[in-house]
C-alpha cells in the first residue's frame, strides 16, 4: 500500500477554511468549497477536516449539510469536537469516511465506542498535537485548551481504540521549519498506523517514507505552494 | 442512465450520487421495492451488516434485490454492499446475506484493517470468465483505487476475481453482478473511469 499524502484543513463555524500557525494565529483562508475543490483537483490522498462540531450549534450543523453538497471524490475525515449529537448527524448519510478525536480521547471512551460501532475501527483517528518541553511531550487537549502530560497508559488505549493518529507537530504548524521527529522517543504505536503534520518539509516526506509511516497531512502549504502531490507520494 | 442507489437510511449516499452525477448518469435513491426500475443498482458502503441487512429486509428489498440479480439486472456493490453479496458476514455476531456469490465475508485476519490506495487495473479484453460488461469503445481501467475497511470477502467460487498481495479481495465479477471492496466513489479519476466502464 502507498504512502499516502493527505491535506488537513480548519473550517471555522461560518463555513469557511482558515489558515493556522503555531496553534497561536488564525486567518481566513477562503471559501471551503473551493478550498475542497482545489485539493481534490491536486489528488492529495485524504482530506482531514477539523470543524467547531461540539454542542452541535446550528451553524456547525449547517457546515456539515453544506459539505456534502460539495461533489468531490477524495476520502475524507472530520473532527474537532465530535459529540454524541454530531456522531448522528454524520453517521446519518457519511459523506465522511473517518471520524477524528482529540479531547475525547482522555476523557470519553464511551463516544468513542459508540464511534467504533457506528463507523467502525477502520474509521477512527486521533489527532494528537505536540508539543515537546524540557526532553517532555506534551499532547493537547482541545476541551482543556492546553498542552498536557500524559502517562503510557495514553499510548495503550490510543492502541485499543483508534486505527490511525495524526501526530501533530503544533510548534511547526503552517510553517515550513520541519516536522519534529524527535516525537518518537516518546511514542507507543504502529508505526505504519502514524501520520504526521505540522511544519513539513520534502526531506520530511522522503523521511517517513523510509520510517514506513502510512503517510504525511499537509497543512498550509498544499495550497500556497506549487508543488506535485504524485511527486511527494 | 438512470442508476437505482438502495437508500435504506444507511450508506455514504452522497457520495454515490456525487460519482453517479460526476459520470453523467441520473442517481434515483430507493427507499422501498416498488421505486425499482430496470437499470442498474448500487448498493452503497459505510455501515455495518447486520443493521443493513435488517434495514433491506424491514424494506423488504433483499428479495427484491435477489430477484431482479437473479433476472440478470445489473447489481453494483460497493464495500459493505459488495460484503453482503455473500452468503454470510462474521460482523454483527454473524450476518445472513444475499447470497449472490458464494462466499463469506471475514475479519481481517489478526483484527487489522486495510485503508489506503491500492493500484487497480483491469482490461475487459482479458476476461475469461462470464462477465456482462457493456460494449464500449474504453475497454481498459488502469489507476488507483481507495480501500477503507475491516473485513474481507473470501469467495467459494470461480468468478473474476483480484485478489491483493495482503489476501484480500479488491473486487468480484460475475455475469451481472459486480462487488467491489474499494471505494469507487472516493477514487478520483479512477472511481468514474470504472462507472463508466461498467454502465
């Protein structure tokens, strides 16, 4: 199986795609459907979508509806807050193949199982932020909005429950400064099961090629800079 | 053309009619027997078995399904849809199926599950077996397709068949009946090239 290139994307509750850097700022990037349309024209492998879902508001909702009216064919995954009311509204027509967690991840096995029966193991991902301090990880939590310790029980359940996560390099997101893979000292999970993100470079790409990682999801980049996805893969 | 899409309140609809429309044919979601036309039928993915299969007999589309395959109507499976062609599924407890192609359909083996692309080609000129692909002047699919699953088909029959170097069967052909385990609808170019080839 291919390496896969993937493309992460941050729609705000508006519907709209936004840029983000370092985890610190935020600026609008343009409407999500050409964002979409630009990105399956590119063939990347995957899309992660990371969208405000938690508490289901209406306009989060409505970004849902509206995101299956937009015709692509690239698999496509979506998080940021999925709760027990988003997991219906997804799972009611899933135009979304994957299902992406973070806060629950420490806090919510009961979703996630709910999750597993409803899409499947194949479907879940954890998206997990880092960031490294004094030879430490520290991996966010979105409902706590902070950057926590974890023990290796973390990793344990990660394993049990989720088929795939995301490593996110927070320091280096929308950047170009180079993914930091001194993260694997601190990780405990199948390696072929890994995708990173944040800061990624091409040596960074042909790097975890060789680590024989299951991919790359690019951030900003993909849609600033000129350069071939079939290349990278 | 006009494509049946079995719409039992389960499956990636969207995305079916999304690749239907992308192939200039007209998606009619079905949601029970009697909305059934003659043309051919798409059963959609992204579900479990055992709700599905309640769902299409509670509609009572499982016999109409197995009557109108057995008629020779074209049936296209897809992922889920193609794992209920066999006769049972291990997911759920266990699952009785349609029963189109002999065979059942398994875990993968040691609990994995297989996402990802996987190259795909395919040359009707090169079929031996009794397959019904409509005259067309493309004969020949050559790209890559995406897969996103758990379980796997094992057949018990002769029928056109590729089987992926992991074991798992990407795809089986059989006069009118055609399941495939990957993701059509999700394989850019690739998905709509082989919609076209099939109808």
């Amino acid at each position: 199986m291919s390496f896969r290139i993937g493309a992460t994307v941050l729609i705000d509750r508006n519907g709209r795609a936004i840029q983000s850097y370092s985890f610190k700022v935020k600026r609008i990037l343009g409407c999500i459907k050409y964002v979409l349309s630009f990105l399956d024209a590119y063939k990347v492998d995957e899309i992660h979508l990371i969208i405000p879902l938690k508490g289901r508001s209406n306009r989060a909702s409505k970004v849902l509806l509206e995101l299956k009216d937009i015709p692509i064919s690239t698999p496509l995954s979506v998080g940021g807050g999925v709760d027990s009311n988003s997991l219906i509204e997804i799972t009611r027509d899933p135009y979304f193949e994957r299902l992406i967690f973070n806060s629950a991840i420490f806090d919510n096995n009961e979703l996630i199982e709910q999750a597993i029966l409803k899409m499947g193991h194949q479907a879940m991902i954890a998206s997990i932020p880092f960031i490294l301090e004094k030879d430490l990880i520290k991996i966010y939590n979105s409902k706590m909005n902070k950057f926590i310790d974890v023990t290796e029980n973390f990793w344990e359940n990660l394993s049990l429950m989720f088929n795939e996560i995301i490593l996110l390099d927070a320091d280096a997101e929308g950047s170009k400064k180079g993914f930091n893979f001194e993260v694997f000292r601190f990780v405990n999970f199948p390696m072929d099961r890994i995708l990173i993100s944040g800061g990624l470079t091409k040596l960074d790409i042909n790097k975890a090629k060789k680590m024989k990682l299951a991919g790359a999801s690019l951030d900003n980049i993909t849609l600033h800079s000129e350069f071939s996805i079939k290349e990278l893969r | 053309m006009l494509v049946n899409i079995i719409d039992v309140g389960l499956g990636n609809i969207s995305s079916i009619e999304h690749w239907a429309k992308n192939c200039q044919h007209s998606p009619k979601r079905i949601t029970n027997a009697s909305q059934l036309t003659n043309d051919p039928i798409i059963i959609p993915g992204v579900a479990s078995a055992g709700e599905y299969m309640d769902r299409l007999s509670g509609l009572k589309l499982d016999k109409e399904i197995i009557r109108r395959c057995q008629s020779g109507q074209k049936i296209i499976g897809i992922c889920l849809g193609f794992q209920i062609m066999t006769n049972y599924s291990e997911e759920d407890s266990g699952v009785r199926c349609l029963g189109l192609l002999n065979g059942t359909t398994k875990y993968i083996r040691d609990k994995k599950t297989h996402n990802g692309w996987e190259d795909f080609k395919i040359d009707t000129r090169e079929v031996k077996h009794d397959v019904f692909f409509p005259k067309k002047v493309t004969k020949k699919v050559d790209g890559r397709v995406y897969f996103n699953h758990e379980l796997t088909v094992e057949l018990e029959e002769d029928v056109y068949t590729h089987i992926l170097s992991s074991g798992i069967a990407s795809y089986a052909f059989k006069n009118n009946i055609f399941g495939v385990q990957f993701h059509p609808e999700k394989s850019q170019q690739t998905g709509v090239d082989l919609l076209n080839l099939l109808i």
